[in-house]
C-alpha cells in the first residue's frame, strides 16, 4: 500500500476537496481531511441516487466541520440505468458477507468512483489545489472494483498525466484513500476519535419516505456490524424502530 492513500504528504496548497456522500465512510474522511490541517472543500452529487436523503446528511456534515464551501452538483445517472441504486431495479436485502463478495453487486453504479473524482480533480485544479480525498474501503469489501487501491492508485497516475497541474510539474496530485485499509469498526472509531457524530450521516440504499435505514441492504448491515465490532450503539434510525 503507498502512503499516498494512507495519509497526508508535503501539501502544495492548504486545500483540499473531499468527496463527501453523506454517509459514514465519507464523513469520517472529511473528519480526518481537517484533522491534517486541511482547508476544506466538500463535493456532492445528486446523481438520480433511491437514497437522496444522503444529500440532506451532506449538508448537514459540511455545516458541522467548517467547510469553506460544499458543491452539490446535479450529474443523473439514473439515464443510464443499469444500477439498484439509479433504476427500478430492487436492492438486495439480507445478503451474508460471503455473497457480498461473491460477485460485483446491482447496486454498482457504472464507473461512478471514476466521474466523481473526474469533476473533483477539476474543481481542486481551478482551486489551486492537488490533493482530493475520498472515502473508499476495501476491507469490508461489498465487491466494487472502484474501491480497490489499484484503482486509487490508477486515477493518481491519470491526474498527473491529465492535467495543466500535472504537466507543468507545479503540482504533485495526490488522491487520498484514508480509510482504504481500515476494517468498518476502525473506520467507525477512528471518527469518534475525530468529533464525528454518526446521527448525522445517512448510508442505506432503501430508505423508507420518511429517511429511515431498512437494516437488510448491504449498506446497512455493514455499518450495524461494525458499530457492534466497535462497541458502539449505531445512532441511525431504523425502519424497525417504528419512531424517527
């Protein structure tokens, strides 16, 4: 693994952009995003994504941590279909870690990673800044191949190839995968650590009308079992509750 995706290097600029969904993974990137002394600037995407409700918890995150700015950019997927997430297409409930990673699930959604740190690399370009965070994880991994380090790793290499920055040598682009390594409990007490209030963020794929987390889509299960590994009470709100 190369420090790159780990952790903070000799910065060019103060700033940085963090890719920031709304739910637990990102928001505790943004968390250790400011605890490196960065200045920050939060990027969103309202993408044709079931779980919008996402969007609210980014706001909300980007308020909390002091963000110099938080853009939330309409960019709909959902006119290409081909995801759970983006299409009528049902998310899968109930699944065992086991066939989690048996096979890249329905709720891909089509070089998603890829866009989303495309549009980023252009902001943080047209801010003076080389240096993009984003949450990935591939320890509890639910079979998305734009979540493996080979990938982060990849689309650095295209940064320094693609861009004015890059060419002119003025800058050393770093993307920054800080949690790519940390299984869901290191993650989750990693962002306790740093201030994070996990009430706030929102990560199930098939919320109720009312925002409330199934407890069965892949999503949900992975965030219930690490907060349980963690010896923590998971503060989200769940269909099952019946109150919000």
């Amino acid at each position: 693994m190369t420090s790159s995706l780990l952790q903070s290097e000799t910065k060019s600029s103060n700033r940085a952009v963090v890719l920031l969904s709304g739910g637990l993974d990102s928001s505790t990137t943004l968390a250790i995003a400011r605890s490196l002394g960065y200045e920050l600037y939060a990027l969103s995407f309202d993408y044709g994504q079931k779980h919008r409700f996402e969007l609210q918890a980014a706001r909300n995150l980007a308020e909390a941590f002091g963000t110099i700015s938080h853009v939330v950019m309409s960019l709909d997927l959902s006119v290409f279909g081909g995801s759970a997430l983006t299409s009528d297409l049902p998310v899968p409930k109930g699944r065992s870690e086991q066939e989690m990673e048996q096979s890249i699930p329905v709720t891909y959604v089509p070089a998603r990673n890829t866009v989303f740190l495309s549009v980023a690399m252009g902001w943080a370009e047209s801010l003076g800044a080389s240096d993009i965070f984003l949450g990935v994880n591939a320890v509890d991994y639910s079979g998305y191949p734009d979540c493996r380090a080979e990938f982060i790793r990849s689309f650095e290499a295209l940064a320094n190839l693609a861009t004015k920055t890059g060419v002119e040598e003025t800058a050393k682009w770093k993307i920054h995968a800080p949690l790519i390594e940390l299984t869901k409990a290191e993650i989750i007490r990693k962002g306790l650590e740093l201030g994070v209030d996990y009430a706030m963020t929102h990560t199930c794929y098939d919320p109720d009308s009312l925002g409330r987390a199934c407890g069965n889509c892949d999503a949900c299960l992975l965030r219930l079992q690490g907060f349980e590994q963690a010896g923590e009470k998971d503060p989200a709100i769940y269909q099952s509750s019946g109150t919000i």
